[in-house]
C-alpha cells in the first residue's frame, strides 16, 4: 500500500506539472476541477495509510513506519495541515496506537524540525480545546500522547514535567469538587506508565517531587462515595478497590520496579540511534481552564473483580490485582469495547485478537471488563443488552474456553449475591435470563439447591425466582417449567392468566357489579360510544343523591374497578388489544380518572386483573402513564401504599417506578429543551434586526423560519416551570415515603430489641439507594431542598448516610 501511494503522489505530482501547461491552452476549469478531485483522492489514501498502519502486514510494523514517514515527508508541504489533523484525531480515537504515531511523529520531526514542531503545537491546542469543551477522554488521551512523545526525542523531559506540574497544581486547588482534582490526579498518574522510566532517568527528583504532591492529596482526599459506588459489601474475597486508591497503588508497584514494564508496545526503541539526534521541542504553556459550577466531571467508579489468579487454570498468569499490566490490559479491552459496542460480532472478534493474548489468560480478563461495565454504578456506559449480546457473540467465537470461564462467572457472582449491591441484583438478573434464553435455557439448577431452604426474601432464592421470571417473558410458561428440575417448582412464576373479578360464573355472581359488567361487555360489542359507556355506568353504579350533593370529581371505587376490569380483560389477548381498548375509551379512563385516589383505583384494578402477569403490568401502567391517564405522583403513591406492601420487594415495582420517574425527566427535558430553543429564537431575531443590512442577508439562511411571540415563549416557560415542581414533587413523594417506612421499621425492631438487619431492610436500603443512583443528574438539582426537608441531621444513621453517599458523588 505504501507503494501504491508513492506511484500515486507521483503521478499526482506529473499530473499537477501538466495541468499548468493545459491551463495556458485555455482547458484551466476543467483541469483545476481535476486536480481538486485528485487533490481529494491522495488525501483519503494518505488518511487510509496512516489508519492502517500496526495492523497486520507481511513486512514489520517497523519498516513500514519507515515507508510512511517517507511517503508523508515527501509531501509535507501539500499535505501538511490534513497530515497533522488526522495525527492528532488518531492521538485521541486510536489511543492502542499511541506508540505507533508517536514513533511516526518521532521519524517525521528528525526530517522535517518545523512539523514536528506544528505537531507538538496542535496537540496542545486541541488538548486546551478538549478541556475547555469537557471532552475529559479526549483530553487525557492527548496529555499520554505527549507524554509519550518524550521517548521519542520530539518533547523534552522538562516542558512535559513542567504540564504534568500544572495538571497537578489542579488536583491539589483548593475550594472546587473533588471530582475535579480527582480527574486531574488520575490524568496524570495515566500517563506515567508510558514516560515513567524516561523521567526517572532524566528528572528523578522533579519526578519524585511531583508523586509525593500526588501522594498527599491522594491520601487526604474522601471517600464517602466509595460505598455507593461498590458492587459487592464486603471486600472477601476480592476488594473492591476505588480507582484513583488502585492506580495508585498500581503505580506505587510500578515504580518499586524502576518504572520497568513488559506490556506496551514501544517501536520507537528500533530508531532510538536516528532519534536520538533529532532536536527537541519544548510544550507551549497549558494551564488548565477554572472550575466553572455548570461543569460536569467524570463521576468516580470502583475497580470491578472477581477473579485472581488461583481462579485460572494452567497457563498464563492472570497478573496481580496491582500490577500496571492489568490496568494496561483493562484499560486497552475497555476501549475495544467502547470502540466497537455498536457492532456486537466486531466488538467480540476484536477482543479476542487482542495482541498479546498469549501472555494473559484473556478470557478470564474479558468477562471480568464485562461484568465491570455491566455492574458500574451509577449507570453504564452502553445499554445492558449490547454487554449481553457481546458476551454471546464471545461464546460463539470461542466455544472451547469462553462458556465455561462464564459459567465460573456465574457462579462466583451467585455465591456473593448476599452482599451484592442490589442495582447490579437487577442487573445481573437481566443478563442471565437473557443469556439462557439464547442457550436453550440450560443450566446446572441443581447446583443451586441451597436456595430451596432459605427464605423466599433472601437473596439466592429471589434471584432464582427473578430470572425464571423473566426468562417467562423471554418464552412462555410451559418452556419454562421444563428448565427445572421438579424440586424447584417453588421457584416457578404462575401462569399467566387475567384473573377477572366479575365473571358471570365468579365468586360476586349475581351481584350488581357483575350485572354492570356484563352489560358494559355487551355494550363494547356492538361498538357503542364513550358517552353511552358513561350513562351506563351511571345508570347501573351511581348510588343514588340528591341533585345538590352532586359532584364531578367524587371517586366511586366500584365504577372505576368494573369498567377498568372489564375494559382490560375484553383486550387480554395481547398487548396490541389493550392498547386498542385504552385508546378507543380513553376519554372515560380519562373522566374516571379525574383525582389522584381515582388513578390509583385505575391502577389497583389493572393490579388485580393481571397480577399472574408482571409484563403484562408493566407494559400497561407505562401506557397510562403515556396517554396521561394517571400521573407519575400517582403512581408513586400507590407503590408505597398498604395493599402493596406483599408486591414491594419484587423487581417488577421497582421497573415500574424507574420507568415512572424516566417518563417525568423525559418530559422536564423535552420542555426544557423547547423553552430555551423558543427563548433563543427571540434573542437571535432580535439582535438580527439591530445588525446592518448585509449582515442580516448573510445570517438569513440559519434564521429560525417563525419568531415565537413572547407570550408563546412566556406560557412554554410556565409550563417548563409546573414540569419541574411535579419533578420535584414526585422525588419528594418518593424519598418521604422511604424514609417514613424504614424509621418505622428501625423503631419497631428497637422496640421489640431485634436486628433491624432483616432481608426487607436491606431490599429497602438498596432501592432507595437505587433511586440515587439511577437518577443522579436529575435529584441532584433538588438536593438542597431534600437536605432541608427530608434527610436532616436528626434522621436515623443508617438512612442517612444514603444520602450523604449521593451527594459525595459530585463533590
């Protein structure tokens, strides 16, 4: 290919010669038009080229480094400002390749001082630019490929000390969160295992100087957050390490070692004598932009694991949990995934050709990555499914190792489900069922017997219950009782079946409900109205009252039940049929449903009609929620109410309340995003009618086709307003009824002198962290007012240091 694109430059280069002789004959358009076109072409070969090189060749990574360092130096000055974008752009995407580019760059520099000069510029810049637009990975990608530059004689040693001084100035600025200094720290400490040993040589004191600065703050900085973050409670037998402590210690181990490691890929080291002679160049000054209160910083994460090395088998050794080659090994498989998520079948290839799997046991590492970013907290980064759907493409791929080290995964997370953090319970449960049911849904049940003598609350025994669950709405119900052995029949959901309370042959047979209903069923049949549905239930359900004690908005209970009933089992043969029968009588659920006691007597009723099928629940208080049949508040309060009390630790309640609380910030944002859009078109016309004439004609193409009117900006503002304080109010629903119930639960256990520590506690505890969690961005614009309110200095301990967890998480 090299040689492809210097016959191509070549020819480039006589076409460009003859083209100057056409011009003269009077042919210049067309030629101009030619040469831009092959202008164009040579610039998409030469960004291919540079794309390319590292992967596999017949020739060695190091001659064609030394092809391509000729082929671009042959051209710089054509080319140059493509040549340094795209360097730059790999620098930041490509950062398993740093070595590579850097070692380009290196060749590059001792042809041609001035690019490489431009180069060590540009890179500074887009690093400021990556800062200044909180592209925090950008930006740390760039400071390694500086580092890095070091080693190959483009940086000098003092100007990348004195930039790594400054980003260490930051981590210890005094008065801005934590979470900023942490993400400088750790910046930092990234990047030292690339130019760690070059520094030793070089700059061991200033190199000292600056880890013992790191080392102070690393030391003195909280770590109230590490709790919330942790997927496992207790640290047996595998700690669950918070990042910044681990790469610490990581780096600690690192440099016991000289700053001597066996993992990266130094190329550079073949040319060291060629650049070795090469003049340096000094880093531009970059001081790191202020905190600013609206910034957003990368939230802390705690180091998943669940192997060491005496979980593998013969063969590589799975290198210790502080060794710089496992967080080099981690850091490298994260980012395939996060490269090539998308593509489930490229994201597995990728994986398992990871260059130096012979040297590790690599499948080992790719499910512990795995279940990391599955298990990370507050939310992963992709959704759960593609985690799901990588892991079986890797099954696919590697048939012989990949099901059984997943099948040891499993297992090891089965046995530590008692302290496992109870968003990753749910999490867990989702991948495993998903997982089965792309496998014939086989499994060794009976491995897991222990669970049919413990308490149906207890960790091991709901989990079983859970997947089998869900695995009910992955198949159907008979598939399902013929994946278990017989003595787990405990386990087995019901079948699902409307269980209709106004059946003719029921038990309220004869009675007037049951007579309203079968009236109504006969009504819906010969395609009656809304209105005729209205009069009917009147007719058959209002108790009689005097004219003056009328009220629209007075709840009946026994209406509401046998219309929404009757309604929802007439459209029980699937979900498509609900949906039709909701629309079509949507104005009488609607009129029904006029107060909040009214909504939750909808949602009892849907309740019990269909409490043998949680999907099916599910699914339909999401469409109410949509069609705004009942409110989100209401929602809330029926799940905290007593009926309920059975139904609040199963995994169903909490997707329903999850899914409630998404609808409201769905909803906040889209009017958000609308106010401020109609708000800016105000402002945007209005500067446009004070600029000149001309100015004017050039902006009139990205003008906004309509100017809202003021009033239609004022009245998108209020209700962007009512949205929030419904926001505000539903969080406030929510956390005052965790905290009512469990102060009643601490009280009565204190009363009674028993552990308070019960398996309904722990449910308790976890789901209101979960709440925290999973809507972290949107509680924490409230997080004064529930401070004030609701989780002041006086509340028990144990629910407040929830609480104060949360907060941590953006100090």
């Amino acid at each position: 290919l090299i040689h492809f694109i210097k016959r191509a430059l070549m020819m480039s280069h006589h076409r460009r010669k003859r083209g100057y002789d056409d011009d003269e004959g009077g042919g210049g358009y067309r030629t101009k038009k030619r040469r831009t076109n092959e202008h164009m072409e040579i610039e998409d070969r030469l960004e291919s080229l540079i794309l390319r090189v590292g992967e596999k060749s017949t020739s060695s990574l190091e001659s064609n480094l030394e092809g391509l360092a000729s082929v671009l130096e042959a051209d710089l000055s054509t080319y140059k400002s493509k040549i340094l974008k795209i360097l730059v752009e790999c620098a930041m995407k490509l950062p398993d390749k740093c070595t590579i580019y850097t070692t380009l760059i290196g060749l590059l520099n001792t042809k041609n001082y001035n690019f490489g000069g431009e180069c060590v510029e540009l890179l500074v810049k887009s690093t400021k630019d990556a800062l200044k637009s909180f592209r925090w990975s950008d930006a740390r990608f760039l400071l390694r490929f500086m580092s890095d530059l070091v080693n190959c004689h483009v940086v000098s040693a003092g100007s990348l000390l004195q930039l790594l001084d400054n980003f260490v100035d930051a981590a210890l600025e005094e008065g801005v969160p934590q979470v900023r200094r942490d993400w400088f720290a750790y910046t930092v400490l990234s990047a030292l295992p690339w130019v760690g040993r070059e520094l030793y040589e070089k700059k061991e004191s200033e190199l000292d100087r600056m880890l013992g600065s790191l080392e102070g703050y690393i030391k003195r900085r909280k770590k109230i957050h590490h709790n919330a973050l942790r997927v496992f409670k207790s640290d047996h037998p595998h700690p669950q390490e918070e990042y910044l402590d681990c790469l610490w210690q990581q780096i600690k181990r690192l440099r016991s070692d000289m700053w001597i490691e066996k993992h990266i890929i130094r190329p550079y080291l073949a040319f060291d004598s060629t650049l070795s002679e090469a003049l340096q160049h000094n880093l531009p000054s970059l001081v790191p932009p202020p905190h600013h209160p609206s910034t957003l910083y990368p939230l802390p994460t705690v180091i998943f694991r669940m192997f060491d090395y005496t979980d593998c088998p013969e063969g590589p050794i799975l290198p210790g949990q502080h060794s710089i080659e496992r967080w080099l090994i981690e850091e490298q498989l994260r980012h395939i995934l996060m490269s090539n998520h998308l593509e489930r079948k490229e994201c597995a290839a990728q994986l398992l050709s990871y260059p130096l799997k012979n040297k590790i046991p690599l499948e080992y590492i790719i499910v512990e990555v795995m279940f990391g970013e599955i298990f990370r907290l507050p939310n992963p980064l992709c959704l759960e499914i593609a985690y799901g759907s990588i892991l079986i493409e890797l099954c696919k791929l590697q048939p012989s190792t990949m099901p059984q080290v997943l099948a040891q995964a499993t297992e090891l997370l089965y046995e530590r489900l008692d302290g496992m953090n109870k968003t990753c319970f749910d999490r867990l449960v989702n991948w495993f069922s998903y997982h089965l049911s792309n496998f014939q849904f086989r499994w060794s049940w009976d491995d897991w017997e222990d669970a049919l003598t413990q308490d149906p609350e207890e960790p091991k025994a709901k989990f079983i219950r859970e997947v089998l669950l869900k695995c009910l709405r992955l198949s159907y119900h008979q598939r399902v009782v013929e994946i278990v052995p017989e003595t787990f029949a405990v386990f087995l959901p019901d079948k699902p079946s409307p269980n209709f309370k106004y059946a003719a042959n029921g038990q309220f047979a004869g009675s007037v409900e049951v007579r309203a209903s079968e009236h109504l069923i006969a009504a819906i049949k010969r395609k009656c109205t809304s209105e005729e549905v209205l009069a009917l239930l009147k007719q058959e359900l209002d108790p009689p009252m005097a004219e003056e004690d009328m009220e629209d908005n007075v709840c009946n209970p026994v209406k509401i039940e046998v219309f929404t009933q009757t309604l929802l089992f007439l459209g029980q043969k699937s979900f498509s049929h609900s949906f039709a029968a909701i629309a079509k009588f949507y104005s009488v659920l609607k009129s029904l449903g006029n107060t909040e006691e009214a909504q939750i007597c909808i949602l009892r009723s849907v309740v019990d009609l269909w409490k043998s099928h949680q999907q099916m629940l599910v699914v339909l208080i999401d469409k109410l929620l949509k069609t705004q049949i009942v409110e989100c508040a209401a929602v809330a309060n029926w799940v905290f109410s007593k009926e309920m009390v059975p139904e609040f630790s199963k995994c169903y309640i909490w997707e329903i309340v999850h899914l409630t609380i998404r609808k409201m910030n769905k909803h906040v944002a889209k009017l958000q995003k609308d106010a401020t859009e109609a708000r800016k078109a105000i402002e945007y016309s209005d500067s446009d009618s004070s600029d000149s004439e001309d100015e004017s004609r050039g902006r009139r193409k990205t003008k906004p086709a309509e100017r809202p009117t003021e009033d239609q900006v004022e009245k998108l503002e209020d209700k962007l307003e009512a949205a929030q304080a419904d926001q505000k109010n539903l969080f406030l629903i929510i956390f005052q009824r965790f905290i009512m119930i469990l102060s009643e639960h601490l009280v009565r256990c204190d009363t009674d002198a028993v552990d308070f520590k019960t398996p309904w506690f722990h449910w308790t505890v976890g789901r209101l962290h979960q709440i925290f969690m999973l809507h972290h961005e949107q509680v924490e614009k409230y997080s004064t007012t529930l401070e004030t309110l609701l989780f002041t200095q006086d509340l028990d301990p144990n629910i407040l240091d929830v609480f104060h967890q949360f907060v941590a998480l953006r100090m």
